[in-house]
C-alpha cells in the first residue's frame, strides 16, 4: 500500500532555493556562450543536482516533521545558497567558497540520513563527502589541474552505488539476503515524482523571468511582445511534452515496482534523463536573455544555439526518460531533435523571432503527430506504460539511490 505522503511546503522552499542555482548557471552561460562556458555548466550542475537528488531521496524517508531535521534542511538550504552565490566565479576566486558550501550540503545529508540509517550511511557520506573535498580543493587551482579535481568530484559520485552496493553485499546484512535498497527503505512513488516534477515547473520559470531580463528597460513594442508570446508558446510545449502525461504515467510505473527496482529506475529516469531536461531549459533561457531584445536582428552563433541546442537537450532527455520508463511513443519527439536543432540556421540568417516561431511550429506539430498516433483509452497497448520488471528495468550503470 504507498504512503500518502506528499510534498511539503519547507522542502518546496529547499527546492526554490536550489533552483536559484540554475538562475546562477543560466547567468554564467548567457555571459559566455561557449563551449568552454557549457562545459562548465554542465559540471557544476552534475555535482549539484547529485545532491538535490540526495535531498529528494532524504526526504522520501526521513520527512522534516521533527524540529531538528527541519533545522537540518534549513541548514542545508543556506549551504546551497552559498553554492549558488559562488556559482558565477565557482572556477575563480569563489571556488573555495562554493566547495565549502558544497562541503556543508553533504555533510548536513548524511547526519539527516543517520538518524533514520545509523552507521549504514557511511557507505555514501564517505564517497559523497571526497567528492565534496576535490571541489573545494579544484578552488585553490586552475586550468587543467581544477578541471582534474572536478572531475575527481563526479568520479567519486558516480562509483558511489556501487560502492554503497559491494558493501551491502559484503556485510552481515548479506547473510540474512538484504540489499543496500532494503536498508535504507523503498521510494515512495507519489512523493518522489511529485517532488522532481514541482522543480521542474519552478524551472520553468527560468524561461519567463529571462524575458523580463532581456527586455530590461526597452520600450514594450509589439515585437517585444511577440517575442514573449513565442518564448511562452515553446515553455508550454515542453512543460505539455511532460506534464500532459509522463507525471501521471511514471507515477503509475513506479508503484508498479518493486521497491528495489524503484532505486535503480529513479536513478536513470530522475537523474540521468533529467540532467539534460533542466540544463536545456537553462540553456534555452540563456538564449532568450540573448536574443529577446534583438528579435528583428540575425543572431550571433552563440544565442541561437542556445535557443535551439536547449530545446534539443530538453527533448533529447525527455525521450531518455520516455524510454527508461517504457512510456511509448517516444519517435515523434526524437524525429524533432533535428528540425529543432536546425532552427538556429534561422536565428541566424534571419532572425531571432523566426526561430523562435519554427521551435513553435516544430514542438506543436510533434504534439500533433503523437496525438494523432495515441490509440485513445487509458486501456490501449499504446497509452498504457509497459511494466518496468526483471533487468531490463535495472540495466545500465550501476545504481542503486544517490
């Protein structure tokens, strides 16, 4: 029988203020569109989101209903708060200060989880808490010798389960047949995808207050609000792409689960899959801080990849997630990756609200497609998930929770 519990209001407000993460790392690539500014971003948000996803999972089975793991959480919220601060200089002179909140977040985690786990977190702090220790050294250096440590950081986090997963099956818990995923408790559907979809929609937000940015103090012009319109009109498409159905069916895939299937789908389908899902929505607000200004005007490289390359990443996790969780069809959306990504020819050669217009038309007529093909019925072979089972829904890398 799941459990009815649901998002609270305090882990709601965790959740705004680790989005203003993102806010910092849209900043960061709007200010240097390319590839060097990307890949920056893109390693600061791995390392990031591993622990929001860590938080998401904490609260799942340790909900802040006591005083003192509210405190925690309260704590761990001013913590991420210094992460996104630094964000902007996190490869300059901020990069100590963004390791030691970074530092802060972990160690908060593994004393919230040892009330409910005891010792069994150390499997996880230790890995979790190196990872933390290589950031903030990667602060007292640069070029080659801080991107090493970075990625020392997500190495650390990517052996984690497996680590946590040899040590269970090593220890005394072994002899009685227990996993590491039985330890620390099963995934509660309902609260998990509620948890991740509410950020999502607070990261879609991004999308609108980058209009507001970008217009700054121009005159309110027809074209401006055009141009609004439009950027509203491609955040509805992606917000329609997962909340219309993939909420609702990945709920039912995951009660459908046993619970230590649940450990390895989240993983894959909440963390993997929806890293490009929200660094594509920054990307595309990125663009549109950009470009939204200038809609009459061809379009640099830079900014009009970034309009198309985000909406393609979005799509392209989007479609990773669809798979993960056997939620069909998914070739519509994958087919529109390459019209998508063609848009920024437009951007360029003509103009920002022309591509803005074809990433519309492009998304809307993908919805269509799907739409049409859908055999209706919540009963039909085509709208109903398959069931996740046996090892297909355990494939991959090896997981198990972050």
């Amino acid at each position: 029988m799941e459990s009815e519990h649901r998002v609270s209001t305090l882990e709601l407000f965790f959740d705004l203020v680790f989005v203003f993460t993102i806010t910092q790392l849209t900043v960061l690539l709007a200010d240097d569109l390319t590839l060097r500014g990307a890949g920056r971003v893109l390693l600061i948000f791995t390392v990031l989101f591993w622990m929001y996803g860590g938080y998401a999972y904490l609260t799942n089975q340790v909900p802040p209903d006591r005083p003192v793991r509210r405190v925690l959480i309260l704590l761990a919220m001013g913590a991420f708060l210094v992460c996104a601060l630094a964000v902007p200089t996190a490869f300059g002179e901020g990069g100590v200060a963004f390791g030691l909140g970074y530092l802060v977040v972990v160690i908060t985690h593994s004393a919230l989880y040892s009330q409910a786990h005891g010792r069994g977190v150390l499997w996880f702090a230790l890995p979790n808490t190196l990872s933390a220790l290589s950031v903030t050294a990667a602060g007292l250096f640069d070029g080659a010798v801080a991107l090493g440590l970075w990625g020392l950081a997500l190495l650390f986090q990517f052996v984690t389960p497996a680590i946590s997963r040899r040590a269970a099956a090593s220890g005394a818990d072994a002899a009685e047949g227990t996993t590491v995923e039985e330890q620390l408790g099963g995934i509660g559907a309902a609260h998990f995808v509620e948890r991740h979809g509410l950020l999502l929609i607070i990261v879609f937000g991004e999308s609108i207050i980058a209009v507001g940015i970008g217009v700054g103090s121009l005159p309110l012009t027809f074209g401006i609000v055009v141009g609004a319109f439009l950027t509203l009109a491609v955040g509805a498409a992606l917000w329609w792409m997962y909340f219309v159905r993939d909420e609702g069916r990945a709920e039912h895939v995951f009660a459908g689960c046993s619970p230590d299937r649940r450990f390895k789908l989240a993983l894959r389908a909440y963390y993997y899959c929806f890293i490009p899902m929200l660094l594509g929505i920054a990307a595309f607000s990125a663009g549109v801080k950009k470009s939204i200004g200038h809609l009459g005007e061809q379009l640099p490289a830079g900014p009009a990849l970034a309009l198309a390359g985000g909406v393609a990443c979005y799509l392209a996790g989007d479609v990773a997630f669809r798979l993960g969780l056997r939620i069909r069809p998914v070739r519509f959306r994958a087919l529109a990756v390459v019209p998508v990504l063609a848009t920024a020819a437009a951007g360029m050669r003509i103009g920002a609200v022309w591509q803005l217009t074809a990433l519309v038309l492009v998304l809307v007529a993908a919805l269509a497609a799907e739409s049409r093909a859908a055999v209706p019925g919540p009963d039909s072979a085509e709208s109903a998930p398959e069931p996740v089972t046996g090892t297909a829904a355990g494939s991959g890398p090896g997981v198990t929770g972050s």
